[in-house]
C-alpha cells in the first residue's frame, strides 16, 4: 500500500468531511437534546438512508456485490452503526463541543493500530501529543455528568475506538484503493445501508420479544415507530450522514488514517461556534462552559494539531 501524502489537497479533503461532521454532530444534538429524539432509532435510520442516497448518488451500475464476500465490509459497517449510535446517545450528556473533545480518544487510538496495520510506527513526537491528548480528555471528562467513569464517557471510549478502528479498516478495504468515485459511493452506501437495517430490525424485534429488557430500555419500539424521528433520520440521512461518509472515505485513502483522525481534532471549535449559533436561535440552550473545560479542550486540540504539524513538516523536509 502506498504512503499516503499530507500535502494540500489532502488537507482540503480532510477539511470538507470535518466540517460536514461538525454540522451533523450539531443537528443531532438538537434533534437529540432539543426534541428528545432516542439516539439509536436516529441513528440507525440516517445510516440506512444516508446509505441508500449514496447508491442513488452513484448512478446506474454494477451493485459491488464481490465487496460484501469481504469481511471487512461487513465489520466496518458493524463499526460505523456503532460509532455513529453512541456518539448520537452521548449529545444527551454534554455539549456538542464536549463531545467533540471526547471523540478525539481516536488519536492516540488511530495512531497505536497504524503500528501493526500498516507498520507505520509512531514516533516521539506521536506518544507526546498523544499524551497531550489524553489530558485533555481527561479534563472535559471530569466535568460530564458521572466524571470519568459517567455514562458519557463510557458511550465516548465506545465509540472512538469504534472510529479508530473502522477507519483503519476502510484504508484497508480492497475495495478503497482506486479512484473509482461510484465504486466507492456504492460500496460506503451498501454498507451503511444493510447494517444499520439490519441492526434497526434486530433491535425492533428484541424490545418486542422482551419489552422491560436491556434494548427495550434504550430502543423501544414507541421509537422504532415514531414519524418524527423517522422524517428527521430520512432528512439528516440524505442531506449529512451520507455526504460524510463518503467524503470521509475519500479523505482517508488520500491522507492516511491517523492523519484524518488528527485532522478532526478541531471539531469541537467548529461544533462550539455552531452551537451557539444554534442557541441563539432558539434550537438549543447557550453553551456554558467552565474554564476548566475549556482549557482541557484547548489542550487536548493543541496536541492533536501539534502532531499533524509534525508530521507535515518532517515530511516536507524528506521531500525536499
């Protein structure tokens, strides 16, 4: 597999699918925390749809039929349900900012399986951001609601190395490596779309079966069913889960996979900004965050963006 080049138009790659996950993570949050929406049920039916729109998007063709005879095909959209379904369920705990910082575990996460994925091992200056990292996280962990061991944090840990590892897994997939725009829109969307029905359909008929259980409790079958939720999922699905994914999946196999995850790293700026935005239009209430939070915050993006700087510069200097 070749070295993946962070040169500019990785960068504008790696830009576009943040801040199209920036708006996402921020309409979730106030469909979620503003409108009471159950997270799962939201998240299961923006995958199926996004996935759907992205086969639509690809035009008439061959259906990538050989992609789904590949394990990893069906691990990685095991892997995104699963990211996107926890990281939805944690917008009910803190802000979107907050929760951006949380997701950034996928850093030093990314960076530990790029070792044995790909042999590309990290160095000095990787540990040290990533440590940096951590302490950051740390720091906005101890003010969610249960600290660092709250429902927040634990949903976080879920879904970051769910992250870390579907994104090494989508640099790997064979089915990822041309650049073959439709091939890659009908792979992404058969994907999100049979899984995430898949999983929707497991969950429906096990709150049936037992409707005081476990998935009852976080998927109930009121949800399932519910319009609302329903025409927002269709909504956000076809306009946002679908066009990130993708852009996604473009981003990486330009840029590597660690440095996609470092690149989104300055979520939680963007999501702060838009949610106060949101806020002051009503949608959502103003975000108050405690210095401490803050600061964590800042030390935790300033490590992600320390590496990535590193890397670009010592990069720059081999090929010159």
């Amino acid at each position: 597999m070749a070295e993946p080049v962070l040169d500019s138009r990785g960068v504008t790659a790696v830009a576009t699918a943040v801040l199209s996950w920036g708006f996402l993570i921020l309409i979730s949050r106030v469909l979620v925390a503003g409108h009471g929406f159950n997270p799962w049920v939201l998240s299961f039916v923006q995958m199926a749809v996004g996935g759907a729109a992205m086969m639509v998007a690809a035009g008439r063709g061959p259906m990538p039929l050989r992609a789904f005879r590949h394990p990893q095909t069906w691990i990685y959209g095991i892997l995104r349900v699963v990211t996107a379904a926890t990281l939805t369920a944690a917008l009910a705990y803190g802000t979107s900012a907050e929760i951006s910082v949380m997701s950034t575990l996928f850093i030093p996460i990314g960076i530990l399986l790029a070792w044995p994925l790909f042999g590309r091992r990290p160095v000095a200056t990787d540990a040290f951001g990533s440590v940096v990292v951590l302490i950051g996280v740390g720091g906005v962990a101890a003010g969610l609601p249960g600290g660092v061991f709250g429902t927040a944090v634990m949903l976080m840990l879920i879904s970051a190395s769910a992250t870390a590892l579907c994104t090494a897994i989508a640099e790997m997939h064979p089915e990822n490596q041309g650049d073959d725009r439709r091939t890659r829109l009908r792979l992404t969307g058969a994907a999100m779309l049979a899984t995430a029905t898949v999983m929707l359909v497991a969950a429906a008929g096990a709150s049936h079966v037992d409707p005081d259980g476990f998935v009852a409790t976080h998927v109930p079958l009121s949800a399932v069913f519910d319009p609302a939720i329903w025409t927002a999922g269709v909504l956000v699905g076809i306009a946002l889960r679908g066009p990130s994914t993708y852009l996604t999946f473009r981003a990486i196999r330009m840029v590597g996979s660690e440095n996609y995850l470092m690149g989104v790293a300055v979520m939680p700026a963007i999501t702060l900004f838009c949610e106060s935005l949101a806020a002051a239009g009503g949608l959502l209430p103003m975000p108050s965050l405690p210095a401490q939070t803050l600061t964590a915050g800042a030390v935790g993006i300033a490590g992600a963006l320390g590496i990535a700087a590193l890397r670009w510069r010592a990069r720059s200097v081999q090929a010159a």
